[in-house]
C-alpha cells in the first residue's frame, strides 16, 4: 500500500523494509503468533473483485506466512480463519469459506508434510460441514508425527464462547467431585480453554489497519504484544511477517513487573 512506501524507516543503518531472517534476533523469536486475517474482502473491492477473490488471495497468504513462520522458528502459528460470528455473512460466502480449508489442504498438504509442519484446529465441531471437517482431521491425522510449525487454524472459534464452555466445564467436575472450588485458578483455567496444549500467544498480529480483536483469544492474549498493519491480508508478505517480529524484539516484555 501507498502508506508503506512513506512509512520506510531506517533504524541503526536497518531498513526496516527489507529486513532478512538473519537481522532477527534467533534468541528472542516469538514462540506463539496469532494472526487475525483481516481485509479480504476490501481487497477485493479496490481490484474490482467479488470478495470471495479476496478469500482465494488470502489463502495463498497463509502458504507463504506458514513457509517463513517455519523457516524463522515460530513454534505456532494460529489464524483466525472462521469465527463463530462469521455464520452471519451471506450463505454463499460463508460455503465458500468452508469450502477453503479443503482446497487449501488439497493443495499445500503434501508440502506441509515435506516441511515437517503439524496441522490443528481449534474451534467448535458443530455446525461446522462434514466435508470441512473431514479435510482437516485428514490433515490432523497425516501430520501428527511431524515435529515442525504448528498451524492452527481457528475454525468456528469465539473466545467469549470458548470461555463459557470452559466455565462449564469446570463446574461439571466440581458437582463430580473432581477438583474443589479452591483449586480454580489460572492454571487450572488454562487446561480448560482450547489452547491448552499451546503457550500464550507472544504477538498477536491484524492486518487492514483494523485495531480490534473481534473475540480472538480474549484470555490469553493478556500479556501479548500486539502489532497492526494497514495491509490487507492477502498484501501481507514474508517481509511483513519479518518487521512484526524485528519490531516485535525492540519491545521490552514485562508481564506487569518493572
Ligand atoms: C477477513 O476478511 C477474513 C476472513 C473472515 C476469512 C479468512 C480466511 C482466509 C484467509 C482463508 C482461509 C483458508 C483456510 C485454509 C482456512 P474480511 O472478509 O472480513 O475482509 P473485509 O473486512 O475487507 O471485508
């Protein structure tokens, strides 16, 4: 976009346009990047496009994202590809949203395999299609042994929802006797929500200069640093991932100490 070609920056001699995995900092890579994928749409409008273009664009997106996640040594990588709010967009765009996941995996599943990558998801089964599903259990069960990126894709995910679910949860194994009241704390929490496996995210990333977080991850991003881009999601590009990470590394975390 015209904004990033004035927004150029050099820092210490570093321009920060044309960063290079080796300008990162291997010590301090973010083990846990979130991406809420946003702008599709408006991108295919500017292009003249139907939305559904903006869709197929973004999926390619996510092909290169994933590569250069690997290669940097991102841990997991989770994107938001379908919340439990999206059911309301038109029928046609929603079927070809669950339609995605299996052209995506059709395609790039053979070279996710080949990059060692692990595929998951998280989000809630119901209401989600047969054909939808089946391709990422398919892709689920062929990667299970591989040792490389997690992607997870956040399918039918809402975070106010994931919290009541696990609020439930809790208290179905306190009425059984399970745990007591006094064991609810963070930790125990945790283990309930849909990310237990994963740490919390570090960075948390929107593109299309959105500065929301749409029922993302509401409990876990409580310490992430967030980084925003005017680009539009299928605009975002290997350089773009670099600078939120190099930018990401300036940060000073202090998780509320001093
Ligand atoms: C937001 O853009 C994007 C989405 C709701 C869908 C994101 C999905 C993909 C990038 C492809 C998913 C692919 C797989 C493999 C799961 P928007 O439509 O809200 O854009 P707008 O805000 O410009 O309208």
């Amino acid at each position: 976009m015209l904004k990033g070609l004035f927004a150029k920056k050099k820092e210490n001699g570093l321009d920060k346009n044309k960063l290079n995995i080796k300008d990162l900092d291997p010590l301090n890579i973010p083990k846990h990047v979130a991406i809420i994928m946003d702008g599709n749409g408006r991108w295919a409008k500017q292009k003249g496009l139907p939305r559904i273009a903006g869709h197929r664009e973004g999926m390619k997106t996510i092909r290169e994202v994933a590569r250069v996640a690997n290669e940097v040594g991102i841990k997991i990588l989770t994107l938001y590809a379908f919340s439990t709010e999206n059911w309301k967009r038109p029928q046609d765009e929603v079927k070809f949203l669950m339609d995605l996941p299996q052209e995506f995996l059709r395609k790039e599943l053979d070279e996710l395999i080949e990059q060692n990558v692990q595929v998951k998801m998280m989000g809630f089964d119901q209401q989600l299609p047969e054909h939808t599903l089946n391709a990422v259990h398919e892709a689920v069960e062929k990667t299970k042994q591989n040792t490389g990126l997690i992607l997870n894709f956040a399918l039918n995910y809402g975070s106010r929802y994931e919290i009541i679910y696990a609020i439930r949860n809790i208290v179905d194994d306190v009425l059984a006797g399970n745990i007591s009241k006094d064991e609810i704390d963070e930790k125990l929490m945790n283990q309930y929500l849909l990310t237990k496996s994963y740490p919390d995210p570090d960075l948390l990333i929107r593109t299309s200069g959105e500065l929301r977080i749409s029922n993302f991850l509401l409990w876990q991003i409580a310490y992430t640093e967030l980084w925003y881009t005017d680009e539009f999601w299928p605009e975002f590009n290997k350089q773009s991932l670099l600078q939120a990470i190099y930018e990401y590394q300036q940060r000073s975390r202090r998780f509320g100490s001093l």
